[in-house]
C-alpha cells in the first residue's frame, strides 16, 4: 500500500489495555522522526479495560489542520478479533484499503465473516508475542506488519522510537524481545 493521498488515516480497534494508544504513538514518534506531521487520538467509551477502544492516527508531509476524528481510513488495525462480533471495523475502507487483524485465522474466513472485499491481511500477533516475548502484547507485534504493509514509516523508525520509550522502562533485554517480535511479524507474510 503506498501513500496516495495528502493525509494517511489509521483506526485502532482494540479492548483497552491492549495498548492501542501506545502502538499509535510509537507509529506517530517515528513518522515525527522522519519529519512528517501527526495527530493522534484515542476515542474511550467507558474507561475500563477489556472495553472496545478506537485510537486515530494522521500522518502527512504537510502540518494537519483537521482535529476531527478518523471517519475515512486508508488502513485499520483490529488487535482483537473478538471486536468483529459488535464492531464494524471496516466502515468506509474500500477495496484498495488494508485491514490488518490479529488473527490465526486465514483472510478468507475473516472476509466471509465480515463481508469485507478489500485486503485484508491476518497476524497472529498473540502468537508471536507469546513466543518472543512471553506476554499477550499484540500492540508491539502488529507495528511490524503495519509497516510492512502501510509503507508509511520506516521499520527502523519505529523501531528507534521503542527503544527510545521502553528501554529505560522494561529494560534492555525485554526491548530486544519486543524488537524481535516486531522485526518477526514485518517478515511474516
């Protein structure tokens, strides 16, 4: 997926605690890094963890004059696929628009069961992180795949920017994991 358009759109769609609004943030610093203008913005219902969450994400080569929220993605990520159930995650993402999902299931099951024609590209993000780094961390995992498939940031721009926020806070040895985890799923096809 290439950048077409003066503004790059991004929906999150996860539960909270999942770590939405960080992943968002760690994609905004990087594009920040790479001297691009953004905005981003979690939408709460009530704040309470397990409950749905969106979090906006604009990018763009030029200064962003809308504050509104994302109402025309170019891409959204799902971090739980339970949100497929009472969500509508793909609302007006068209054909050549991307839905990334933490899933172990294969795209065509997820298309069949959303009525969703446009790509749709499936991580298991869980998997991964449970693997790596030996914790439900979907947030970290999917920025793999998002760079990967957006081409909106640089791998090594986020990757910078983790190691920026997080090494001080988890430590050097569950950056690097983290780092593999995302490294793993920008590979995973």
């Amino acid at each position: 997926m290439k950048y077409h358009k003066e503004i790059f759109e991004i929906i999150f769609h996860a539960r909270g605690g999942q770590g939405a609004k960080t992943a968002a943030e760690i994609i905004a610093q990087a594009a920040v890094h790479e001297g691009k203008y953004v905005q981003a913005f979690p939408s709460f219902g009530p704040e309470r963890s397990g409950a749905p969450t969106k979090t906006y994400l604009k990018i763009s080569s030029k200064p962003i004059r809308n504050h509104e929220p994302v109402i025309d993605p170019d891409i959204v990520l799902v971090l739980d696929e339970t949100l497929l159930d009472g969500t509508v995650v793909t609302l007006n993402l068209d054909a050549n628009e991307s839905l990334i999902i933490n899933t172990k299931k294969p795209a065509h099951e997820i298309a069949q069961k959303i009525g969703f024609k446009g790509k749709i590209h499936p991580v298991d993000a869980n998997g991964i992180s449970m693997e790596i780094i030996g914790q439900p961390r979907p947030n970290t995992v999917i920025l793999g795949k998002f760079v990967k498939i957006a081409e909106i940031v640089k791998l090594e721009s986020v990757i910078e920017e983790f190691r920026r926020i997080f090494e001080d806070k988890i430590g050097k040895e569950a950056t690097d994991k983290n780092v593999a985890a995302i490294e793993k799923a920008y590979d995973s096809i």
